[in-house]
C-alpha cells in the first residue's frame, strides 16, 4: 500500500531531481505525445520544473510496476494546469498526469 509518506517522500525526491537539473521528460519515438504536448503550450524547462513543483500529496494518483522492467515503480500524479495554447493563443485548464520513475 502506498502511504502518504511514500508520496511525500516520491515528491521530495522529484523536487531534489528538479533543483539539480536530474530530470528527463521521455521524448523517444513511443512518447511523441510528449513532444506534442511540451510545443503545443511551450512548456520551458523552467516551465516544466514549476508544474513538478506545484505537485502535492493530493496530486497522487496511483503507482504501478514499470511495464518494461517490473522492477521499478511508477508514480503518477495528476493536476490541472492553466496553460498557453500556442496555436490558438488562448489560455486553457488542461488536466495533466506526470509520471516518475527513479533510477
């Protein structure tokens, strides 16, 4: 089971990895929704540390074993965030997951 101090202590690690620029958004050719998403509201690596940031305990969502490995365990938060369309130019609330995964 996953407790509030395991999720306190995912986030704090996520904001440690964040404050030391250890951090990678998945951009490989299985993640191109990624990509699409990070040019769509410009998301700047400075951008992308608030969102992670702003995650608190009630963000969680759920955690599950990594589908490749099964070793490694996935968490996963979900938010919304008051973002910039870059193509419309019109601000939006769009609902958000982040996943983090340890090494």
């Amino acid at each position: 089971m996953i407790t509030k101090e395991i999720i306190e202590y995912v986030l704090i690690r996520a904001y440690n990895c964040c404050n030391n620029d250890q951090f990678i958004i998945s951009r490989n050719e299985n993640r191109e929704e990624n990509e699409i998403f990070i040019k769509r509201y410009n998301l700047t690596k400075s951008r992308q540390v608030n969102m992670i940031k702003s995650l608190v305990y009630t963000d969680f969502c759920k955690s599950e074993g990594d589908i490749k490995t099964q070793d490694e365990t996935v968490y996963i938060f979900g938010k919304i965030y008051d973002l910039m369309d870059i193509e419309t130019g019109k601000e939006e609330l769009v609902n958000t997951y982040i996943k983090f995964v340890f090494k």
